[in-house]
C-alpha cells in the first residue's frame, strides 16, 4: 500500500544537516521554530554591532598558511558556498568570495568585471575568475600563472619550495584538462621536497578517468603499488565512478571485486556510486541488493560498537538502524526505487529520511514528485508541493518541468500551462526542456495559436528548437490543415542549413504518411541538395509513395537508390515488397524479394509470407507454393503464419491432401497451432464431413488461449446439422448463447438444421429471436427466414421480412424470388404471372420490387379475408 505523504515538520533539524539534531530533547514545536530560524536569517550582523560588514551565517576568519607575492601574511574571510545577498539598494547581486566587493550578476560571463572600492572596475582573467573567487592565500595566483604560463618551473618558480599538501590538491584539481594535471603532477613527482600521497592520486584518477584515458589510469595504479602508496575508500569510489561513468560498468564492478579483496568496505559515498552505477544500467535489482547488503553490514558493525540494538535485514535494517546517511544517498535511493517503478519502496525511503531528521531538498521532492505523477498520485504531488512551501524549500526549473510534463501526460494542458506561467512568476527562466514539454503538448493537441507564442519567446531569447520540436511542430500545421505555414516552418530551418540526416526523413514522413506526396517529395528534394541523403530519407519516401498508391514512383525510387550512392537496406526491401504486395501487386514484388535474398537481408519469412499471401489471395496458389520451397531452400524458416495462409487457401477450394501436407508440415516444425490454422482445418473438414477430425480440431481449439472461436463453433453445428447430430449441435448453441457469442450465422445454422429436420416450431421459435434480436442482416439469413415461412404456410411474416430486407438495403437474389414466388403459387398467382414479376426486377429494380411487394401484400390481405 502506498504511503501516505504526512511530512512530521517536527522532525527536522536545521536545513542542510545530514546526521539527527543535536537537540533531540526539544518539542517539535521549538524544532519547528529551529527550521524557520534558519530559513529566515540568512545574514546576520558581525559581533561588532555596527552597520558595516555583514557576516553571512557558516563564515570563518582565520589566517592563511599562504604568502602571495610580496610574503605578506593576509586574512581571508572564508565562505562556505555562494550566495545571493541584498545590498542596501535592494539590488540582487553575487558575493564575490574572499572580496567583500559584490559584482552584478550579468557582468560573470566572459570576463568578471569587479569594483575596487573606489568605483573602478577591473576586467579578471575569464579563465582565472571563477578560481581566484573560491580560494585565498597564493592559489588565485598559482592558477593565474599556470593558466599564462607553459613552463611549469617558471610558472611556480615563486612557490616551488613550500606548496603544502592541501594546495597541491586544489591545483591539481582545477586543471580543466588531462594533459596540464599530467604535467603538473609529474613535475611534483620529480621535485624532491614533495611527497605525492594518495589523495593526489585519486584526484589525477578522476582527471584521467573523467577523459577517458584508461591506459593511463591503469598504468597510475600500478605504479601506485610500486611506490607503495595504499588505495584508500575514496580511491576505488573514484574508479568505479570514472568508469561506470564511462559506460565500462563490467570494468567498474571489477574495481568493486578489487576492493572487497582488500578486506575493505564501501562508505557511504562509495555504495552511492555503485548504486548508481547499477540504476544507469537498469538493473535495479542489483542497486537494492548491494545496498541492502551494505546497510546490513554497517548495522552489524554499529552494534558490535555498541551503538545499533538491531540484527534486521535489509531495508527493514536501514529504516530501524539509525544508520546516518546523507541527503543525496537517499534521493540516490528514491530515485532507483522511482525508476524501477516501485513507488511503495521509494516512498518508504522518503519516509526513512523524514524520521532521521534529514530535511528533503528540492531534488528530493523533484523526485518524489516525478514518481508519483508517473503512477497517476497527484494528491500526493500536491502533498509534496505543499510541504515544499511549509519547508520554505523553493521549487526550481527542474520541478516545474516536471509539473508541467506531467499535467501535459495526463490531459490537463491548462494546468500545464499555469505551471509554465508560475514558473516565470517566481523569476526562475524557463529553459529549453520547459519550452520543448509545452510545445510538444500543444502540437499534439493542435493547439497553434498557444505554440506560436511559444515559439516567438524562444526567437527572442535566443533559445534553440531542437530537430525533435521542429518535426513535431511541423506535424501540428500539417494536422491543422495549415500546409502553406508547415512548409515555411520547414523551410525555416532548411535554410539555416542545419537539419540532420534524421529530421529530414521525420519531415517527409509527417507528410507522407498524411498523404501530402508533393510536399514529402520536397523535401527530399531538399534533403538531395543538402547532400544529406540516406538510406532513411528513401525509405519513408517510398513509404509515402505506398500510403498514396502511387506503386510505379515507389519502384523508381528504389531502383535509383544505388546512383545515389545509397545502398538498399533491409527495411528498403521490406517496405516495398510489403505495398506490392498489400497492393495485390505479387509479381512486381517477387523481383524483389529475389533481389533482398540475393543481398543476404532475408533472415525473417516475413517478406516471403507478405507475398505468398498477396498470391494466395488472387487465388495463384501454384506460385504460392513454388515461393514457399523457394523459402525453404533458402533454409528461411516458415511460421505460423505462412502455414495458416497455405493452409487456409487450400481448405477453400476444398484440397484436403494440401491443405493437410501443411498441416503436418507445420506439427513436424514444431509450431503450436492458433486459432487461425484450427479455423482452417475445420473449415476444410467441414467442407468435405470429415466429422472426428473436425472434433478434435475443435478440442484443441477449446484448450488453447483463444478458447472458443465462433467461426469454428458455427462449422462445428454446420456440420452436426449435416448428419441431423441434434443434441451436441444444441449443446452447442446453448453454450454460446449463455457466453453472449451467439451471432447471427449461429442461428442461421441451428434454424437450418431444424428445418431439415421437420422441426418447424423450433425453427420458427429461431427465427423469431433472430428479429427480436435484430440478427437478420446477411442476405443467406434473410433467405432462410423466408424459405422457412414460405413452407410453413406463414405468408404474414413473409410479406414483412422482405419488406425488411428491402427497408436494410439487402439486395434479394434468386432464392429469395424463389421463396415469394411459392407464396403467390399456392395463393393461386400463376406460374406465368410469376415468371413476369421475376423479369420486371430485372428490367427495373425498383419498380419490379414494388411489384412483388403489391402482389405479396394483395394475397396477404385476400388470405386474411377469406379467413374471416
């Protein structure tokens, strides 16, 4: 069952803790008042009281181990992560770490303008700013000079001898590429006064890694066990990352393999790793086995230290252990849960995290949220988007794209487009994944008007439609019925000479499978000056050529193909054999198929099956043949399907041997039968009486999925009303009427068979439920009713079943004449005045129907008299 989402506020420590709160002994109403604290004063005055400076909550004064330059000694005020402060103008600007100076959020970007205190701006090294803002002491400096500088020994000439261990991290760490880190990490290897250890050497695994340059990385590892330098937790977290990250998830598992083998265990970080390693490869199994087993195995530890009462198991273990885990390890978690669809794991992890004190963040509920819209809880998404505003825990893009792909997935456009409104209300900018959400829903819906306002706010900010938006906005005009304005809209893009290969055959696919040849020819033309043709732009156009029969284009399209320098691919072959023969076109799509068996792209029988059919449906059934053991030499292996098409076309023109060598040839494949094969085989023993085969044909149908089929049932009672088998062709009947599967041939049948027999009440009593039912719509139906009233002398019901049949627009025939004309013999109406009703019809058929019904009428009525 899933779990409701009440969020217990009370349990909240301040924001951003990961472990309980210290002050587990307050009331939740004072935990409460901790939260809103916490939220509400961001900055705070400095302990000197005055107005100047303010301290932002998490700083730290202290003195640098660093000289820069000169040797002075300076003090940095240390920030623990950027923020947004209001200056005393209200003006939103960025806190410039380490500064004191704030800069205009539009000014970061290529270069960092910066005030100096006295109004001067200065213009920073764009590729040095953002680090000289995130460090104090001589790194900025260090940065700087190996950004302008190639000679490393030049470069750090000047803090060549007293680098520390953690400053050598840091510039390691803010190398953007591979070969500088490589350069400098050598260079510190060669100096004498330095000592690499293994936290340098993790950071140049990740560089290496994160560049892919696997022969490296190994080659670091060995030598870090020739210099004896021991791996650490975070060593093999950082391989497994790089190379699941890396798409090598075997590889990252090894290096998994290789840490167990060291006796050593997998922190949090690293289970978090693995985790996701195991989510990226779908094999979410495996994602919750490994952190079951991890979340036991540190249960274990704790309480043999003493600090866990608890043996349990598994999930169980990790939500009655007080094991402490971070944030992000449980939206790991819900995130795994919420893709492998179990919503009832996922919401018990959030519900673990809430009871440990960990404060969801917004990607917790982005989360939450994304796995309960996807099985259609929106009570609980509007839960969550409560709590989220009782948290003060701000939605962001992320969420609101998410807000509207789900109201969009679930009909409510309007809703959909109030999130896309909200999310500019609270001044986040949409981003091109929000515009292609909203796009994509209002083309579907046809919804132009709303799209093209879309569409001009994209142009003005400069935003890129991506091919995906383009084709389905293309599709939307062609359904709008707006051809001119689609083809603008193609042409749009066409010019600016970046369509791919792929949306250049979406394009001609959204017209042609509309029917809009002209225009899919278009823009192939346009694709061939592109010079971007492809096997894909030809095969949706013969496509198009198929959905607008036009066969002859589809046949020179292909056959130009290779002057293209394009070679036919399987699907070519498949699609044009496929309308040829849908076209009943099978000796125009025999050439091919030789051709696609010729090229060795026949490993399926489709295509043969495709034209066997197309032949077997004219009634050639000897090129039929001659096609299947063409297949057969080709050691293709027939189907179900193929023997069914044999099988059946044989059985309707009443060749038992055939029809029955494919029968056995198909049991010999070993391919169950279905009920299309069993309807033939009944049908053929039907034809001919062969009574027990048709009965254990028809237990096998029973016993299969399909169960009872009623065209089989119907040649079942057929066939006992042959050889007048009344009590199992009622048994029957009777079985079918109380499933409701009784059709109009049903009773057609039974009535048959009760007239043959003499039975008349019961064939009256037939064809009475046969009208009540409204079953009478099939001309060899009406026939019988009326051949049946005809000889039981019930010339009433005669005259009004065919002035029904004529009323329906069911064209009588000559049984049907037949039938009338016994009526108006034994009323007295001559042979010959009959014969010249029978001639007026076929003079004029309206007027002669007019007649027989005057005639039928006039002998009904001077019956009735007679009578009374």
């Amino acid at each position: 069952m899933f779990l409701k989402l009440h969020l217990d506020t009370s349990c909240f420590p301040i924001l951003g803790s990961i472990k309980t709160s210290p002050n587990a002994g307050r009331s939740p109403l004072d935990k409460l008042e901790l939260i809103s604290n916490d939220r509400k004063q961001r900055v705070v005055q400095s302990p000197n009281g005055g107005g100047g400076l303010k301290k932002k909550l998490g700083e730290v004064h202290r003195p640098t181990n660093g000289r820069c330059g000169n040797g002075v000694a300076v003090h940095e005020v240390e920030l623990k992560k950027p923020s947004f402060v209001k200056n005393p103008g209200g003006e939103k600007r960025k806190n410039v770490k380490g500064s004191g100076r704030f800069a205009k959020s539009g000014d970061v970007g290529g270069g960092l303008r910066v005030g100096d205190g006295n109004g001067v701006v200065k213009k920073v090294h764009s590729r040095c700013s953002t680090k000289c803002v995130s460090y104090g002491g001589c790194i900025p400096a260090i940065l700087k000079a190996l950004d302008e500088v190639e000679d490393l020994d030049e470069a750090l000439r000047p803090w060549e001898d007293r680098l520390t261990n953690k400053e050598r991290s840091i510039i390691l760490k803010e190398q953007l590429c591979w070969k500088r880190a490589w350069e400098i990490f050598e260079w510190f290897k060669r100096k004498d006064c330095y000592e690499v250890n293994v936290i340098h050497y993790n950071i140049v695994l990740r560089i290496l890694g994160k560049a892919r340059k696997w022969s490296r990385v190994e080659s670091l590892w060995d030598e870090m066990k020739v210099n004896g330098i021991a791996p650490i937790n975070s060593t093999y977290g950082t391989l497994i990352d790089v190379y699941s990250k890396g798409g090598l998830k075997e590889e990252a598992l090894v290096w998994l393999d290789k840490m167990s083998e060291q006796g050593m265990k997998p922190d949090e970080v690293t289970m978090g790793i693995v985790v996701q390693l195991y989510k990226k490869a779908r094999e979410f199994r495996n994602a919750e086995d490994f952190f079951n087993k991890w979340s036991l195995s540190v249960s274990l530890r704790q309480e043999q230290e003493g600090t866990s009462t608890t043996s349990a198991s598994g999930l169980q273990s990790s939500l009655h252990s007080h094991i402490s885990l971070s944030s992000h390890t449980y939206n790991t978690l819900i995130d795994t849960y919420g893709k492998d669809g179990q919503l009832k794991e996922a919401s018990e992890i959030f519900a673990m995290m809430l009871r440990e004190g960990i404060a969801p963040t917004t990607v917790t509920f982005n989360t939450m949220i994304h796995i309960c819209g996807n099985h259609g809880r929106l009570e609980e998404v509007a839960s969550l988007l409560q709590k989220m505003e009782e948290l003060r825990c701000p939605p962001d893009t992320r969420t609101y794209n998410i807000l509207i792909s789900l109201h969009a997935k679930h009909d409510n456009i309007d809703m959909a487009t109030n999130y896309f409104t909200k999310m500019k209300e609270a001044h986040l900018e949409p981003d091109p994944v929000s515009y292609r959400i909203l796009l994509y829903a209002y083309s579907i819906r046809h919804m132009v008007s709303k799209a093209e306002v879309l569409i001009s706010e994209m142009d003005e900010k400069g935003l890129e439609i991506d091919e995906f938006t383009q084709t389905a906005l293309t599709r939307m005009y062609i359904d709008a019925r707006m051809l001119e304005k689609s083809w603008f809209w193609f042409m749009r893009f066409h010019l600016s000479g970046n369509l791919s290969s792929e949306c250049f055959s979406a394009n001609i696919d959204a017209y042609g499978e509309r029917g809009h040849i002209l225009e899919a020819e278009k823009v192939f033309i346009c694709c061939l000056e592109a010079k971007k043709l492809s096997v894909l732009e030809f095969n949706v156009m013969i496509k198009a050529y198929g959905v607008g029969k036009q066969y002859g284009q589809a046949c020179q399209l292909f056959d130009s193909m290779e002057s293209h320098g394009v070679v036919p691919d399987k699907c070519s072959y498949s699609s044009l054999i496929q309308i040829l023969a849908s076209a009943d076109m099978p000796h125009t799509a025999k050439p091919y198929l030789r051709k696609m068996q010729e090229a060795g792209l026949v490993n399926h029988c489709l295509p043969y099956c495709a034209v066997i059919s197309s032949f077997a449906k004219l009634g050639e059934l000897e090129m039929a043949e001659e096609l299947y053991k063409e297949m057969v030499r080709f050691n293709v292996q027939p189907d179900v399907i193929i023997f069914g098409v044999l099988i059946n076309a044989f059985a309707d023109i009443g060749s038992v041997n055939e029809a029955l060598s494919y029968a056995d040839a198909m049991k010999k494949a070993g391919l169950p039968g279905n009920t299309v094969i069993y309807n033939s085989l009944i049908k053929l023993y039907t034809k001919v009486g062969f009574l027990n085969e048709a009965e254990e044909t028809y237990r096998l149908l029973q016993s299969s999925e399909d169960g009872h089929a009623i065209y089989a049932s119907n040649c079942m009672i057929d066939l006992y009303s042959e050889r007048c088998m009344v009590e199992p062709a009622e048994k029957l009947f009777d079985s079918l009427k109380s499933k409701g599967a009784a059709n109009e041939f049903t009773y057609a049948m039974m009535l048959c068979m009760y007239k043959k027999l003499g039975r008349f009440e019961e064939a009256i009593q037939i064809a009475m439920q046969m009208r009540e039912l409204r079953l009478l719509t099939d001309l060899l139906s009406y026939n019988n009713v009326l051949g049946l009233y005809a000889m039981y002398g019930r010339f009433k019901e005669v005259v009004a079943t065919f002035k029904e049949m004529i009323k329906a627009s069911v064209q009588p025939d000559d049984h049907t004449f037949k039938s009338l004309g016994i009526v108006l013999v034994k009323s007295g109406i001559s042979k010959q005045a009959v014969g010249n009703l029978e001639v007026s019809v076929k003079k004029d058929a309206q007027r002669g129907l007019r007649a027989w019904i005057s005639a039928l009428s006039s002998v009904v009525r001077l019956n009735e008299s007679n009578y009374l």
